[in-house]
C-alpha cells in the first residue's frame, strides 16, 4: 500500500506525462480545481473523487462534459464532510465496536524521521500523527 510515484500538478510537463495514468484520484483540498485538467489524469473508467467542499461561491463549478464521456467513460462524484456532531457519532461508534486504526503518533520534531522511514520502505504503519 502507498504511492509508486508522483505527480507535481503544477509542473505541466508532469501532468502531461502523467496524463492517463490514474485510475482514482482523490481531491480533499478545501479549494475549486481546474477539473478539466486533473481529469486529464483519469485513465479509462478513472474516478474524480472530491471529499469535502470548497468555501462559498467557490463550491460550484463548469466543465466540459466531453472528455468524460468520449474519452474513456470517466467519472465525477464527490461526498461531503459531515460536520463535527456526525463525526462524534461516527468516533463513538468506532469506540463501543472497539475499531482503530493503524497509526502512530510521533512527535513534531521526528518528522524528518518518519519521512526518511517511509522512503527507506522502514515504516510500520501507514498513518503517523503528528503531536505538536
């Protein structure tokens, strides 16, 4: 599990070289994407999943339909952050089931520590936690 590479999306000639190479890419940023490109990305059947909405007037968008359709049966979906009460329900449900997750917490200050363990392949876990 993790990633096999990566992609700068604001080098274009690595978007280029990497265009049609996903099969999900998944969008938690709090802000409007140039769709359009980022689907560029999707190889066929690929998914565009935005987790979470941007601010305001930026929540809604336009793109061209085309490319999902004629190139490749893309799609577009997204779901929306729940807010803090539904996340406390979902937190305590997780509790009284006894479900966790896999993490460790590390210090701030280990973080180059960590980072040098994921790239060695070293880490036990796949989520570390930050503790300021």
């Amino acid at each position: 599990m993790g990633a096999s590479s990566f992609v700068d999306s604001t080098n274009a000639e690595s978007m280029k070289a990497a265009a049609g190479s996903l099969d999900v890419l998944i969008d938690t940023t709090p802000v409007a994407l140039d769709l359009e490109a980022y689907a560029a990305l999707l190889g066929f059947g690929g998914a565009f999943v935005k987790v979470g909405l941007p601010p305001g007037d930026a929540s809604t968008f336009t793109f061209n339909y085309i490319p999902l359709v004629f190139t490749g049966k893309k799609i577009a979906c997204g779901s929306i952050v729940c807010g803090s009460s539904r996340t406390n329900d979902m937190l305590a449900l997780c509790a009284a089931r006894d479900l966790t997750a896999d993490v460790e917490v590390v210090k701030f200050a280990e973080i180059n520590d960590v980072m040098e363990k994921l790239l060695k392949e070293e880490a036990k876990h796949y989520r570390y936690v930050l503790e300021w």
